[in-house]
C-alpha cells in the first residue's frame, strides 16, 4: 500500500480538481483525483492525474522561487531612510513593496489564485518524499508501459531506500525481460548530486581533469539549489504546536522577530538540505568548504598552481587556521611567486560574510529572546558563539573528536589469540584492506559435523524462514537457526541436546577470538548470532548472474555512487564487528569477497572451509559480498557484536539461562555422580571448544537483556545475514 490509511483518507476527502479549465490545477486536488482513480482501478485516469500533479507542484515551487529571485531585486532596500523620516517609515515602506511584489507575481503565474495551491502539510510531504511516483509506477504498470513504471518506481526508491516493498519490486523489474538498463533512472534527480558523485569518483580514480570538472560543476550547481531553498524560506509561517503553554498573542516586533528568526534559521538549514541525498538521513559534513579542499588538490595535481592557490584560499575563508591548508598556501604561493596576488573566490566571500550575519542574528535571539538554534555548520567562529553556549559547543566538538574511528590505533590495539591451535592464514595486509583477517582451526572437524548435523536435524523448525527462497536471490533456499531456538528445539527432543549448546559454545568463542584481536582493552557483546544454511535451488542455476548475497556493509547503508556509506538506519549502525564461521566446503561457489567502496573493485575473496573464521569490522572500510552457491549447502555461523551493552542479544541471555538451567537440572538429578557427566561427553557427541589460555570460559555469562524485542529481531534480523 503505497500511503497510509490516515493519509490516504485525506487524499480520498479531498474535493475534485478543477480539470483543465485553470492554467495550473492545484497539485493536492489533482493527486486526490489521482488516488481515487488508483483505487477504482482507473489506470489510465491514475497515470494523467498523477502526472499532472507532478507538473503542478514542480511549477509552483518554480513559480515561488522566481517570485522571491525577482521581487528581492525590485523591491531592494535602500540604504538609509530621507532625512528626517522615522526608519521605521522607510522599513515598512520596503516591507509593503516586497509584499505586493510577492502578491502580484504569484497571482500572474497563478491565474489569480494563489491562495488555492496552498495544500496540506501531509500532502506537501508525500510530494517532498516522492509518494506520487509509488501510485504512478503501479498505474505504468498495469497500462504495460514498462519503461516508464521502471523510471517511475526508481524515482521513488531512491528517495525512500529504507521501502521494502519497493526495494523487492526493484528487484523484479531487474529480473524482467524487456526492461533495459537505461530505464532505471532518476527523474527527479539533483543536478548538484549527480554531478558530485561523478567528481568523486574520478577523484578516487586519479582521474584529476574529469574531477576537476564534476566537482566544479556541482559547486555552481550546489549554490544555486541553496539559493533556491533559501528562496523558499520565505514562504508561509510554520505553527509550532505547543500543548503546554496557552498561546498569547504576540505584539508587532515580537511577531516580526519570531517570524525572521525562523526564516534565518530555514536558511542556514538549507545547508544541510542541499548537502544530503535524497532519502538518506546524514549530511556530507562541511558541503561547501570540502569542495575546496578536493579542488585545490586536484588542480595542482593537473598542474593548474592559480587555481589550486584560489581553492586553497577560498577554504581559509572557513578555517583560517588550519595549519595543513596555510603550509599548502604558503607552497603554492612559492611557487606563483611572491608578486602574484592570490584571492579567494568573491561569490564564496560572499556566502560566508552573509552566513555569518545571519547566525550573529540568530544567537542573538538564542541568548535573549529564548531561541533554539543547531549550528549545521562546524566552520563557525567560537567567537560568534554566546558566552552560555561556549561549554556546550567545546563538549559537542570533543564528543565528535572521540567517537571519530582511529583506525591506525586501533589495528596497533591487535591482542594475542587465547586458544592454541588457533592459526592466522590471512590479515589485514593480506586481505588488501583495514581491520580484517581470516583465522583457521576455530572448530575441528568432528564439531562442524555437529554443527552441520543440527542444521539439519531442524530443517524447518527454524526462525521463520523455513527453507524458503533466499530474500536475496531466487536461485537458492534460505534456512536460518538462532541459538535461542536451537536450544528450545533441544529442549523438545527434535535436536541433540549437545549440539544446540555447541552452537553457544562456539559463537562464544568466536567472539573472544576477535575481541582478543581487535579490542583487546574493550569488552565485545553480541548483536545477533545465526546459523545460516544457503542451498543451490536443483535446475535453476544456468546462466545465473546474481549473488548470494548483493554487496554490502553492516552498520551502514553502502551508496556506490557516491563512494561513501550512510551510517543512518536502517542499517544497524549500532554493529561495531562481524565474523563468519565456516562449517563446510563441500558445495561449489559461495566464496567471501571485499571489495572497495564501488561495490565493483573485489580486493580480496576468502573460501569457506570447516572451522575457518573471517572478521572483519562492520563499517563502510569493509564492504562484503557473496558470490553465489551454483550446488551444494554452504552452512556457517554469522556472528555481529556491538560495544553498547544496551544493545547486546537478548535471545542470547535467555539461551544461556535455559543452559543453566539444564545444568542445575542436571546436578540435581545426580548430585554425586560426577563421573557419569563426564562419560557422557565420551559418546559420539563432540567434545566442548578448549577453554581459552589465561581466564575462565565466558559461555556461561549473562548479557544483559536491553537490546531489541523479539518481534523485532525476527523482523529485522531475518535480512541481515551474511
């Protein structure tokens, strides 16, 4: 269901459009007709309305920036009032040309009706989040107009990655014959993006001219999308509900501050707007002054000293002190000689002169008037900052500071293995990246026989995917077993009472091996541990193109395009490690591959084999995949962990409590029989992991139980395997 039923209410209350006899129908009416059309199977009324609605929000936004662009110059303000005039005669006398300017020209681009295009704040948002295009990819569809349902669909899906639905019907569109590569394309896309991410990566592919040329063009781009949202800032008064206090009414310069202030701080956050990609949630940090320090470099690298020099001063205009960037000025002016002037460019002047005008308003109003204000931007002087707030801003900094990965520190934290037998084969340097390495000899052979066997002995008495198609790939069976079920399933004679907790007991161990790796001095909890069996579907695997599991990283959304990785959800952004452990290699495919943050560029591959451990940490550095399983069952243990006790596994403390439990069962049942325990583990059953070299065995810990609900890892956690 594209909408929800509170919105989609609104939408079927809306009255009927006024058709084709106005210019431009109000984008709210048409989009209801739209909906009601969708709902009665209407499709070809569905497609017209919605597109229509489509024309008619981008034209009134249009319409609003040119208004504000044009009236602004036309109605300037003059530098001071006559001699002898109130000022606030002259402020006013401004204020009412402005405004009939404003009136005038929305009226002309609106045939006289602009009070008509005002919508309601949940339309407005379905139209800001690209909603229509989620009705408007079905209606295509059913209209067989697959070109079209491709593009409309892609549209919306990159404004809302998080959308399951979609993100399955994204996938069967690129399973469908017909459709074409070119079809999935952006029809809304940001200039200023699309031209960004091109800069990017000819950056990253020392490709410095090309750079060069993106990184310019999405500057020019960048600027004129925040002059635009900073046009728009300037529209109708937001009502900020407030249930507590009564509201009063305000006199003329109270309503007049409250009302700019709001304004000013819509156009600092314009900032963050243009520097955020549509349907992520973080921003790339310093937008503007980053395009700098990418330029100066690659117009030097290109041998272009003025303009290297340029880009260099232009980003002192930000940070003056920056000590990199002055040794960089001071080569650079070497080497253009001392009598060439080198200036920052004017249009940037510009921009940071009037920023900074507008937060010394702002924090004015923080500091006396009540205001609230979150600075978007980490150039701002100290200086400018109010006495009360300086503490807060030092604290902010230093609280970044530190939760800033130090990656070199923490490869040099590397601590010694606690089990013998345990064997490097591969590390960091090996892998061809940070914070990786590949360990054999974790289990024996007899324990992932024992292992394997519970795999089996569930079948589809697991946590809820029972052998069904994979959620990645159509061409293989996914059978998933947590170590909570394991151990329930015990419980109920259906497995081998000693092979569920086998299961604990090796996930345990797992996870102090890589805690004793990579952060011997930081303790390590789980955040989810699964059993994980992938089986090539019989007959389905000729000319197979797909993977087993599509590249990815674990705490944080990966975006090729723009060689970066969101650490925002959905992603688990709480995950910090992540480990597989192999337990066969009897199947063909199924490797392990990193690769580089193209998703493309494989930089190391790892095949499973018994007792084979790979971990590496969860972040965007390790970008991971699957290649896929053409015959045979690959079985292994995916294992994450986190450092927020708060979000350890719950499941986790309840499997080791029932153990507990089993053994006091146990101990009651034969109290002064210690020795028939220990005959027990004499049978065919495999013997327990070694304890490790130096400390107690930890199994049998409880983690504290704070981290998600049960639906919630059934939920989430189901597609998030390795």
């Amino acid at each position: 269901m594209p909408a929800s039923p509170g919105r989609l209410l609104l939408l079927l209350l809306l009255p009927v459009s006024l058709g084709s006899c106005s210019p431009l129908a109000p984008f709210d009416l048409l989009y209801g007709d739209g909906v009601r059309a969708y709902f009665a199977q209407d499709w070809p009324r569905a497609a017209e309305l919605l597109q229509r609605s489509l024309h008619s929000y981008a034209s009134l936004q249009d319409a609003r920036r040119q208004c504000q662009r044009g009236c602004q110059a036309e109605a300037g303000w003059a530098a001071r009032p006559p001699l002898g005039q109130p000022w606030e005669t002259g402020f006013f006398d401004r204020v009412l040309q402005r405004a009939e300017c404003l009136e005038e020209c929305l009226g002309r681009h609106l045939d006289g009706q602009p009070s008509l295009h005002r919508a309601a704040a949940e339309i407005q948002q379905d139209f800001e989040e690209r909603e229509p295009y989620n009705y408007l990819q079905v209606a295509f569809f059913k209209l067989k107009r697959l070109d079209e349902a491709v593009s409309s669909a892609h549209t919306f899906f990159v404004a809302n990655p998080q959308h399951l639905q979609m993100r399955e019907d994204m996938e069967k569109y690129q399973r469908m014959a017909g459709v074409k590569a070119e079809s999935f394309r952006d029809l809304e896309a940001m200039p200023h993006w699309v031209a960004y991410e091109a800069g990017l990566h000819h950056y990253s592919a020392d490709d410095y001219q090309q750079a060069v040329v993106g990184l310019e063009e999405s500057l020019s781009e960048g600027l004129l999308a925040l002059r635009d949202c900073r046009a728009l800032c300037e529209g109708l008064q937001e009502e900020e509900e407030d249930e507590e206090e009564e509201k009063t009414q305000l006199g003329l310069y109270e309503a007049i501050a409250v009302h700019y202030i709001q304004v000013l701080k819509c156009r600092q956050k314009c900032v963050l707007d243009i520097a955020t990609k549509l349907g992520r949630v973080s921003s790339v940090e310093d937008f503007i002054p980053s395009h700098f320090d990418l330029l100066q470099f690659a117009y030097g690298q290109v041998g272009n000293q003025p303009l290297a020099a340029e880009c260099a001063a232009t980003y002192l205009l930000f940070y003056p002190s920056d000590k990199r960037m002055l040794e960089k000025m001071k080569q650079y002016q070497a080497a253009l000689g001392a009598e060439t002037p080198v200036v920052a460019r004017e249009v940037i002047r510009s921009y940071v002169q009037r920023s900074l005008m507008e937060k010394k308003l702002i924090y004015y109003a923080v500091e006396h008037l009540g205001e609230t204000f979150d600075d978007p931007d980490p150039w701002t002087p100290e200086e400018l900052i109010p006495e009360s707030m300086k503490a807060k801003h030092r604290e902010d900094q230093e609280r970044q500071r530190l939760e800033a990965p130090d990656m070199e520190q923490q490869q040099q934290q590397r601590g010694p293995l606690l089990f013998e037998g345990v064997t490097i084969t591969m590390d960091s340097q090996q892998l061809n990246g940070s914070r990786r390495v590949v360990l054999d000899r974790v289990l024996t052979e007899s324990e992932c026989k024992d292992v394997l066997r519970l795999a089996k002995a569930a079948g589809g008495s697991g946590d809820g995917y029972r052998g069904r198609r994979s959620p990645h790939t159509p061409h293989e069976r996914f059978e998933g077993l947590t170590v909570l079920k394991a151990l329930q399933l015990a419980e109920e004679g259906a497995v081998n009472w000693r092979d569920a907790k086998l299961l604990l007991q090796a996930s345990e161990k797992s996870r102090e091996i890589v805690e004793s790796y990579f952060t011997p001095e930081k303790r390590l909890y789980f955040s989810f541990t699964h059993l994980v069996c992938r089986t090539a579907a019989e007959g389905e695997q000729e000319g197979r193109m797909d993977l087993s599991h599509p590249v990815h990283a674990d705490n944080c959304l990966l975006d090729p395009e723009g060689n970066t990785c969101w650490k925002e959800p959905p992603a688990y952004i709480y995950r910090d490690y992540s480990a597989i452990l192999y337990l066969n290699d009897d199947f063909q495919g199924g490797n392990l591959f990193f690769t580089e943050m193209d998703a493309v560029t494989v930089t190391a591959q790892v095949r499973p084999k018994c007792g084979r451990l790979v971990a590496f940490s969860s972040g965007g550095e390790n970008p991971h995949g699957v290649w896929a399983v053409t015959r045979g069952r690959r079985c292994a243990i995916a294992l994450w962990y986190t450092f927020s006790p708060e979000h350890s596994e719950q499941e986790r403390a309840q499997a080791e409590e029932l153990v507990k439990q089993k053994a006091a069962e146990q101990e009651e049942s034969h109290p002064d029989d210690k020795e028939n325990a220990a005959a027990g583990r004499s049978t065919g059953d495999s013997p327990e992991p070694p304890a490790p070299k130096g400390r107690a065995r930890s199994a049998g810990r409880r983690s504290k139980q704070y981290s998600e609900s049960g639906v919630q890892s059934k939920g989430l956690q189901a597609r998030d395997e390795l």
